[in-house]
C-alpha cells in the first residue's frame, strides 16, 4: 500500500447497485480534500472530473459493462482541492453481477498520472519546435542509433528526408537499411567502416558517400555527427546531411 501510494495510486471498490465507493478517502486525500468534503457516491467523484471528459469516461465504463472491453480503462481530469486540474489514470473491472445480468460490484485503482502528461506534452511541443525549425534547414537533421547488436535506425529524421532521399521517417526510426540500400554500392564499405571506427573511438563522424536521391539520380552526401554512448550500450549519434 506504501509502495502504491508513492506512486499516486490508489485502490477503490464501487457497489453499483447502491452506488457506493468505498476506500477513496486515500483518493481524496490526494486531491486535498478531507472525507467530509466530498460524497462517496459515483455521482459525487463525477461532479470532480472535468465537464468535457465526463461523457468519455462513462462510456469507457459502459463499454465494459456490455462486455465490448474486458476492462475499464480512462484517463481525465479531475479537480483538486486547489482548483487545479489534475490528470488521473483510472482502470477497473466487474467482478460481480446481479441475477438479472447486470453490474453488482466493481474494483479498480486510480493514478495521478499529471507528471506524466507535463512531460509527454513539453517533449512534444519540443518535438513540433525542432520539426518547425527542421523544415527551414536546406538538409536533413537526424539522431542516428546503433545497438549493441550492430542494428541501425533513426529515432529522429526530419521530414526534409521525405523530399531529399524519398524516406519515410516513420519507416527509417525501425530500421536504417532503407537508407543504406540507396547509398552507392562502390560507398557503402566506407561510410560502415567510418560509423564502426566512430562508434569505437566516440569520436566525430564525418562522410562523404553517393545516395540515390527521390528522383532517381545521384548525389552527393556530405554527413557530421557527434556520437554518445547510452546507458544500454548503444552509440547514438545527432547530426546533420
């Protein structure tokens, strides 16, 4: 319970029949808000979820209820006591029903996931910010990996791959053959050996190489990168071609 706690997560039981929670005085507490405060009925924890996601979360549960999902799953806001909204990640299951076939008891748990949601919306106002500036640069910006096991591809390739070399960045981001297959036969040797003898030394990478561009003709390729070696072992490079 410490554990779950720590964690922002709580456990909670709904008779629905009677439409009682119990166990959400933890719940409360985490929101700022003493038992007193607050109702312990479904209704009352509706009242504090968010206008605009009140009907999403209720159908979430009334598609496990007609047995379309195996359980019900939901993030929304929720306010605090502060005012403030929060985002709370909320999971569930019916474990029993009434005679008649309908819901009887329910038992989930609740996570405080607002952490979670800052970090994933900054790093992708950061990723559209690095987009927007990609997208004026004449080249190709790009984060190059290689694990462990020799295995190439780029977690980031600006879209300017799309135009210059004909890649799909989503495609590049699982595996880096797509690029290695257009560079020239006579090429490939080198710019391996260099990317090898780069991860090794953890030293700057710079290359010159042919690649068979979108439209089916041969360029010249001038690539620099800086490597860095991860926690897992893999080099990862970010760069500029």
């Amino acid at each position: 319970l410490n554990a779950m706690r720590g964690a922002g997560t709580f456990v909670w039981e709904w008779d629905v029949t009677s439409d009682w929670l119990s166990d959400i005085d933890q719940g409360l507490e985490l929101l700022g808000y003493a038992p007193q405060d607050v109702g312990s009925t479904q209704r009352d924890w509706d009242a504090l979820i968010h206008p605009g996601d009140r009907a999403a979360n209720h159908e979430a549960y009334l598609r496990h209820a007609r047995g379309e999902s195996e359980a019900y799953e939901h993030s929304y806001r929720i306010r605090a006591s502060d005012g403030r909204w929060r985002w709370y990640q909320e999971r569930g299951r019916i474990i029993e029903w009434t005679p008649q076939g309908q819901p009887q008891r329910m038992v989930g748990t609740q996570t405080d996931v607002t952490e979670q949601r800052r970090s994933e919306q900054a790093a992708s106002l950061a990723a559209a910010r690095l987009e927007r500036i990609a997208h004026h640069v004449p080249g190709v910006l790009y984060q190059f990996e290689l694990d462990v096991a020799l295995k190439p591809r780029f977690p980031y390739l600006s879209e300017q791959a799309r135009a210059l070399l004909g890649l799909d960045p989503a495609l590049a981001a699982v595996n880096a053959s797509a690029l290695m297959d257009r560079v020239h036969e006579a090429d490939r040797e080198t710019v391996v050996a260099s990317i090898i003898d780069s991860s090794h030394r953890l030293a700057l990478w710079r290359c010159e190489y042919r690649v068979c561009i979108a439209d089916g003709t041969w360029r010249w390729i001038l690539a620099t990168a800086s490597p860095m070696r991860g926690a897992d072992g893999a080099t990862v490079w970010h760069g500029y071609m």
